[in-house]
C-alpha cells in the first residue's frame, strides 16, 4: 500500500486488477477525451508500463481502492513525462464511471501531490490536461494547480497545469 486517505487506498496495480481497470479505461463517455477508449490489450500494457515505472522510478499510476468495498475503481499517481524538453512529474487519474462526481479523484490527487512534495521532496507537480476536460481542469483546481503553459503533447493540445510547494 502507498497511501491511505479517509475514503481510498492506492496500492500497486497488480496484473489481477485488469477487468476492473478495463471498466475504467475502457468506458466511451468517461474517456471521450482520449483518442479512443482502451480495450483489453491497452489496459494490459497499461498494467505492465506502470509495474515497470514502479521498479525504475519509484513511483507511477496506482489502483485506487475503496475502502467500504475493497473494490478498484480507478488509478491515480505520480508518472515521471518529458514536456517542453523538461521532466516534469505528472499527476494522474481516472475514476469509473459510475463513481464519478463523489470528490474521489480530488482526494487521490491531492493525496499524490502531498506525497511528491513531503514524501519524495518534489518542488513541483503538474497535470496535462485538454482544454476541453473540464471534469479533469476541476480536479486539478480544486487542489490549487493553475494554468502555466499552453502546449502541444502527443499531437493534441494541452494545458499544463501546475503546483509548486
Ligand atoms: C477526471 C475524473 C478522474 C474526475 O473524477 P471524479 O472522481 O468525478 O472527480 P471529483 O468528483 O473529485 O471532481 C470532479 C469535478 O468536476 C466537475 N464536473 C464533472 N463533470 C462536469 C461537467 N460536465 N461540467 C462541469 N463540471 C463538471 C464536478 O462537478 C466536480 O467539481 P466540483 O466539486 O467543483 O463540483 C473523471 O471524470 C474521469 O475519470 N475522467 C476520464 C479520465 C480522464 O479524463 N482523466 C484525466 C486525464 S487529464
């Protein structure tokens, strides 16, 4: 387990969690914001990149387990990315559909960027996140992280947003 908060827990994803990640990753409406939704095979990769970011950096995108159930409903984490030429350490998220709208991803987030900053001594945390995702834009403002730059990542255009301690 790497973090506690009062209604979640992240752990280490675990080849174990794919159908429950699939309901996540794979949902249409949730990931309208993607280039597509993940299918069976993305989220297996997605399951084996993030094994890998454990062992070589420390840290990456974690399940996100609720408490009352134990259930996974959905990742959240920290993940080294290289932006403007810089590396730059990225908060993610990704909630199940149906457990939307509950302060869940902003208690994770937060949780994560507490940990960069206490924890691994970080000074900064960003998101990159599409104009267009306000669910996303409301997360990262909720926990204080502003616009910083406009960019271009991975061909499509992206805010990115950012934190210092
Ligand atoms: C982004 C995401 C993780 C948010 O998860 P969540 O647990 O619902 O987030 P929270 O409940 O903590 O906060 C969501 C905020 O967005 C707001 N919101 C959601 N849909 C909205 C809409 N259509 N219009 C305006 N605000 C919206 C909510 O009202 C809430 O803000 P509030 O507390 O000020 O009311 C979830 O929508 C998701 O998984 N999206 C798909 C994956 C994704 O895009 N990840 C981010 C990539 S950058």
């Amino acid at each position: 387990m790497i973090l506690e908060t009062q209604r979640l827990l992240l752990r280490e994803m675990e080849i174990s969690d794919l159908d429950a990640l699939l309901l996540v990753l794979g949902d249409a409406e949730s990931m309208r914001y993607y280039p597509k939704p993940f299918d069976r095979e993305m989220v297996q990769k997605w399951i084996d990149r993030h094994r890998h970011n454990y062992v070589q950096h420390g840290v990456g995108l974690w399940a996100m387990v609720l408490k009352t159930t134990g259930e996974v409903i959905g990742d959240c984490g920290l993940v080294w990315q290289e932006v403007e030429g810089r590396q730059e350490l990225e908060i993610g998220y990704h909630v199940r559909l149906d457990q939307q709208m509950q302060g869940y991803a902003t208690e994770a987030a937060y949780a994560c960027q507490d940990y960069a900053f206490k924890v691994l001594g970080q000074h900064r945390v960003i998101s990159l996140i599409r104009p267009e995702n306000i669910p996303s834009r409301r997360v990262a403002e909720k926990n204080g992280l502003k616009i910083v730059q406009e960019t271009v990542w991975r061909d499509i255009p992206h805010y990115i947003y950012a934190v210092e301690r």
